[in-house]
C-alpha cells in the first residue's frame, strides 16, 4: 500500500489526459486551489452520485476558488462518456496505470463487502495554491461527500 498523505505535505505533482483529451498538470493550476478526488470508475452508481454532486457545486466551489479534477483508472474515452451521459460540468482526467493514485495513497487494500480486495480508495485531497496538502480524506462515502466537504471548507 502506498503512504498516506497528510495535512502539511506536498501534493505529488502529475500529468494526466482528461476526457477532452487534453492534458492537465498540477504546476499548471499553482496560485489556485484544488480539489482532487479519486473514484473507483465512470458510470457506476457511487461514482456517479459523487460525480454529479460535485458538478452541482462546481460553480459556488468555483466561486471560492476551487478548481475540482476527478482521477480514475478509465480511459478518456470513457470518461468523455460519462461526462456527456450525466451532464457533468468538472474536468475528469484518466490514470490507468495508477501511478497518481498510488503517490496519493488512493490505491491498497480496502475491504469491500467485508472482504479485504485491492483497489481504488475514495480519497479526496484540496490542495492550496503553494502545492501542499491542506486536507486529506480517505475511504470517503460517495452520498454525502461533497456537503461534507462544503462544511469542512466552510463554504455554504
């Protein structure tokens, strides 16, 4: 399992291809916030509610000065799908090879339906304008999550 991250580290930097086909770094979004949240894959049921609750939100989150990227392991194709399919408004970038999940901590061992599987952690991290980790949250529920996060940022 990779190391956690934690409040106060340097988020792993990354290149990765979002469902538009373009690519998206880290050290092109320094001198503005981030959120980055990692799903275990387009178009299934969580993942959509998650998915479609932060597109909701993408303009307030916006409007206090995030900018939210969804990972996952799927291909950008898919993701175009999904993104077409449920109207999302956010960016979402592929990471089939896991190397960003991995540096976040967002893959390992988690237990699914009491069974202990690898796999994809849903993890959310908002990271500052300087690159550091201001928040990290892992094994997140999908219902729920981002008004959690909206409490925990105090953005309302």
């Amino acid at each position: 399992m990779s190391a956690r991250l934690a409040t106060g580290d340097t988020a792993p930097d990354f290149t990765l291809t979002s469902d538009t086909e373009e690519q998206v770094s880290l050290a092109d979004l320094r001198g503005k916030k981030v959120i980055l949240y990692f799903y275990p894959a387009a178009m299934t049921p969580g993942c959509t509610t998650q998915a479609c609750d932060f597109s909701e939100s993408l303009d307030s989150l916006r409007g206090a000065g995030y900018e939210v990227l969804g990972v996952s392991k799927d291909k950008p194709a898919k993701l175009a799908k999904f993104r077409e399919r449920d109207s999302l408004t956010l960016t979402l970038l592929s990471d089939e090879d896991l190397a960003v999940h991995q540096a976040y901590g967002a893959y390992g061992t988690k237990k699914l339906y009491g069974k202990e599987v690898e796999g994809v952690i849903r993890s959310t991290f908002v990271i500052d304008e300087d690159g550091k980790v201001e928040l990290a949250q892992y094994n997140v529920k999908a219902t729920g999550h981002v008004a959690k996060l909206r409490r925990d940022l105090g953005i309302d």
